[in-house]
C-alpha cells in the first residue's frame, strides 16, 4: 500500500472515530447547553420580577394574600407567585413535575426563588416545560451534525491536497530514480526540489547509491569484456600448438590422451569466454535490433539444431504457436540464442521419454510463449537465484554446465524488453513463460 494512500485512510479513519465519538456525545452535549440557555433565560426572567416587585411593589402580583399564578395556553410556561412560611428558604433550577387540574402532568425545569418584601417571605418559581427543551434540542443537534460533517469533507480534502503536496518531492524520487532507471542504464543525476529536509537527504543517498552501483558494474562489465578477449588470444594459441602435436609421427598412446584432455579442457574455457564476451556485447547494447522473422521459423531453425538430441532421449516435441506471429525490432541471432538456451535445458534436465510443449497465447496487449517440459524440475529454494551467473545447483550435473545458459537467456530478454516467469515444480517439470510486448511481435 502506498504511503498516500495510508495517510489518507488514516486521515479518514480518524475523522470516523470523531464522528462516533461526536454522535454519541453531542446529544449530552446539547441537552446540557439548552440547560444552561433556559437556565439563564430563567434568572433573567427572575431578576426582572424582582425588578417590578423593588418598583411597584409585592401588590402588583399578590392582592389579599392571595398567591399569583400564571400560565401560557398551551402550558409551556408558568409562572407562581406565593407567601411562604418565613423560615422557608429556596434558590435552586432543577427539574420538577406539576398536576394540573384536567388531570394532566407535565414536567419542567423549575427556577425557585425566596425572596422578602416588608417582613414577609415569598416564593418565586418560574418553569419552562421540558418538551420546549426537547423540540430544540433536536433541530441543534441536526444542525450540529450537518456542520460536523461539513468540517470533516472540508478536512479530508485539506489532508488530501495537503498530503499530495508533501509527498509530491517522494513521489518524483521513485519515479525518477528508481522506476525510470533501467539497470545498468541509469540516467543523469537531476535535484528533486523539495523543501522537506528528509527527502533532501533521501534523494542524495539513492543518487549515491546509484552512483556506487553504476560505477562497479560498468567495472565489472569492462573487466569481463577485456579479460575475455584477452583470453581468447592465449587459448587459440595453445590449441594450435596442441593440433600440432598431434602432427608428430613419435607421439605415444598415452601422451595422445592427455593431449586429448588438456583440448577438452581448452575447449571449455574457450566455451565460457565466448559466453562472457556474448553477455557483456550484450550489456552493452552492441547489437541491432533490426531483423524481422516469422516465431515458426525461428523456432524450426532451433529444432532444426537440436532434434538430434531430442531423438537421442526420445523426447516428444510439440509446436503449438500462430502462424501468422512475427517477431520485429529484434536481433534473430540473440533470440534464436535465448530459445535454443531455454529448448536445450528442457532436454538436459529432461527423461527419457519426456515431452517438451512449446505454446503461445496473446493476452491482453502481450504474447506469452511458453515452453513446458517433465523433467527433474527446480528446488523451490534455487528458483531464485537461477538466473545469477556461474550459480550451479544439484541438477546441473553435466560437466559441460558451467552455470551461463540461463544467465544468457536473461540479458537476451532484457535487452528485448522480454519478461520472464518461471514455474516450477521438483520432479514434475517446469515451465518458462516469455512474455512479449506488443511491440515486438505483429500478427499478419
């Protein structure tokens, strides 16, 4: 997963649990703020009576000792007026019920108060209903939901545009100096302007790295260039001087198998050095990629070297490819080197009896060949590293194995924009799946 697409579902996640956490809330929350707003509107109401009482006196509510009552039609509001025993003593705002005489009760938040006037006590109580409070309440909490949500689109699209713009310098680093550089081609170096300290420092290393990378493989790849044509010189040499030994009339039986040995011996390491040199060309893009040629025909020629093989273990051969397939902008004398490479492992490591399928399938916008044998297969644990040069495992028990023929296969490949795939399995054979890219093969 990638790390704006983390940040975003981290973003998003979060803004979830305020929500949550705000609708299990607000409810409280809102009930307690119109508390206190009826609440304050009470003691106002309160202080104003109190204010009309200092003015006009205790008479312009209570005549003849008779208490002051008053309430609104609908009974949302009331509003008492009484004298009380002079030891009484109330200043509260609480919740309270009140029976009314049709029999009905209803509940209200309460304001009482005790006050004096001329030597007398009297209790003020001012109540508003409880569903006056609910009724608001609930158009609040809809209002408080709507802005809460209003925030939380405002601060993901914030964290979204702000995550794009900080990641931004991170995402120009991979794409420019990972995913755009193509080993061992790698480009010029070129600064991520950025004013993230982090990635400052992340794009120097990565250029350094690279810089370190390059450097020993173009040391590498020089050094097996010029020591394998420096080795071709002195073993020419020494098989000529062995040819001419052979040419003496006084050489004896047992000095004629040596000689014999020392040229199998030269012969192989000629072998390796011409592979070298044909992996480093290779490398170093000392090819053309001019020829055009039908996969059939490319196919039958590489039958046509090695059937001799095939017949010797009596292994069946099988072709299964489109006709009208033709490989363009491709070199034929490298892929006919990769399917011989990949044809000729298929019987080395093959049984008597075998079979080798070679199928081809367009998918999509690529063409997958595939080429499928029964043989002794591959350790799931070497499967990796079978394209590493000069790593031999267990199977390769034929000495003329030197650990390059699939190494070969895979410069060829990617020197051809040719993917790879290997499927294998011990002792029920493998399959090497080359999958071409539109551009290399036209259907006719």
């Amino acid at each position: 997963m990638r790390l704006r697409t983390k940040l975003t579902l981290f973003n998003a996640i979060s803004k979830l649990v305020i929500v949550i956490l705000f609708v299990l809330l607000v409810p409280v929350l809102i009930r307690n703020i119109s508390s206190n707003y009826v609440d304050s509107k009470l003691n106002k109401q309160k202080n104003k009576l109190l204010q009309i009482v200092q003015t006009h006196g205790i008479q312009a509510y209570i005549e003849n000792g008779e208490g002051y009552g008053s309430y609104l039609p609908l009974k949302e509001e009331y509003i008492s007026l009484e004298e009380v025993d002079p030891n009484y003593f109330s200043d509260t705002i609480k919740r309270g019920r009140r029976l009314f005489s049709e029999g009905d009760t209803l509940q209200y938040r309460i304001l009482s108060h005790t006050f004096k006037v001329k030597g007398k006590n009297y209790l003020l109580e001012i109540g508003k209903s409880v569903d006056t409070l609910d009724e608001t309440s609930a158009p609040l909490q809809n209002i408080a939901f709507q802005v809460l949500l209003g925030m939380i689109l405002l601060t993901i699209l914030a964290d979204q545009f702000y995550s794009n713009y900080v990641l931004k310098p991170l995402r120009l680093i991979i794409k420019t100096k990972l995913v755009a550089q193509k080993f061992p081609n790698f480009h010029s170096y070129h600064k991520v302007r950025t004013t993230t300290t982090d990635f400052e420092y992340l794009d120097i290393s990565i250029h350094k790295m690279i810089e370190t990378i390059a450097d020993k493989f173009h040391k590498e790849r020089e050094f097996i260039s010029n020591a394998s044509h420096e080795l071709m010189t002195p073993i020419s040499i020494l098989q000529s001087k062995i040819e001419n030994m052979f040419e003496e009339e006084d050489i004896n039986d047992e000095l004629k198998g040596r000689l014999l040995e020392m040229q199998k011996i030269l012969n192989r390491l000629k072998s390796i050095t011409k592979t070298l040199l044909l992996i480093s060309q290779i490398e170093n893009e000392q090819f053309l990629k001019e020829d055009k040629v039908p996969l059939t025909e490319l196919l039958q020629d590489v039958y046509d070297e090695i059937s001799i093989r095939l017949q010797e273990k009596n292994i069946a051969y099988d072709i299964s490819i489109p006709d009208n397939w033709n490989l363009v902008n491709v070199n034929k004398f490298l892929l006919f080197n990769l399917f011989f490479n990949l044809i000729n492992n298929a019987i080395k490591y093959n049984r008597e009896g075998g079979y080798i399928k070679i199928t081809g399938v367009a998918v999509h916008n690529n063409f997958i060949v595939s080429i499928t044998d029964n043989g002794i297969g591959i350790n799931a644990d070497a499967l990796p590293f079978i394209f590493n040069r000069f790593k031999k495992f267990r199977q390769s028990l034929q000495q003329d194995s030197f650990g390059l023929g699939l190494p070969i296969v895979k410069s060829i490949a990617t020197f051809h924009n040719i993917d790879i795939e290997v499927v294998s399995e011990k002792d029920l054979g493998s399959t090497f799946k080359l999958i071409f890219p539109a551009t290399l093969i036209v259907v006719s």
